[in-house]
C-alpha cells in the first residue's frame, strides 16, 4: 500500500487543479452578471488536467492491479483501502498549510 500513498504525494496535483477548476466553475447567479464578459477557458483546463488525470490513472491502476496480487485482500477491499490512501496526502497536506500559515 506504500506505492498508494506514493502516487497520492503526486496527485495532489491534478486533484488540486481540478477543486481550482469546480470552484471557479461554481457559478454565483444564473447566466452572466450585467457588462462582464464571459470567459470560457474550459478547454484550457482540460487541455492541463487530462493528461495530468491520464498519467496519473495509468500509473495508479496498474500499480495497484499488481500489487493485489501478492495480497491475500478481496478486490473490494483492495481498492477501497487504495483509493482512500491515494486520496490522503491531499487533506494532510493542506491541514499542513493551514497550521503552519495560520
């Protein structure tokens, strides 16, 4: 389960990138305030995050499906302790940032 934590160190970027992309898709009120232009950058954002999103799946599905192999765990398992030790960097990280800035 080392190799989830690793590659959790390593999606904090792309999941990072892609909280920054919903919350500045969040919209405020429906359809677009008075006299502001509407910036439609989306596919700039998915130009950065498919690739980053594509590296990181490929590494972390085939790592994984290799590693479950030499683990007596049922598949179930397996992935659901996979994902979330993949996912744990990110809140640990920030939690981090929050005590050390403030």
């Amino acid at each position: 389960m080392a190799v989830n934590l690793t590659l959790g160190i390593f999606a904090v970027v792309p999941l990072w990138l892609t909280a920054s992309f919903a919350m500045s898709r969040l919209p405020v009120a429906p359809g677009p305030a008075p006299g502001e232009a509407v910036d439609d950058d989306v596919l700039s954002w998915l130009m950065l995050l498919v690739p980053l999103w594509a590296v990181l799946l490929g590494l972390w599905i085939p790592a994984n499906v290799l590693a479950r192999r030499g683990t007596g765990a049922s598949r179930c398992r397996h992935w659901a302790v996979g994902s979330v030790l993949v996912l744990t960097p990110l809140p640990a990280l920030t939690a981090l940032m929050v005590l050390v800035e403030g």
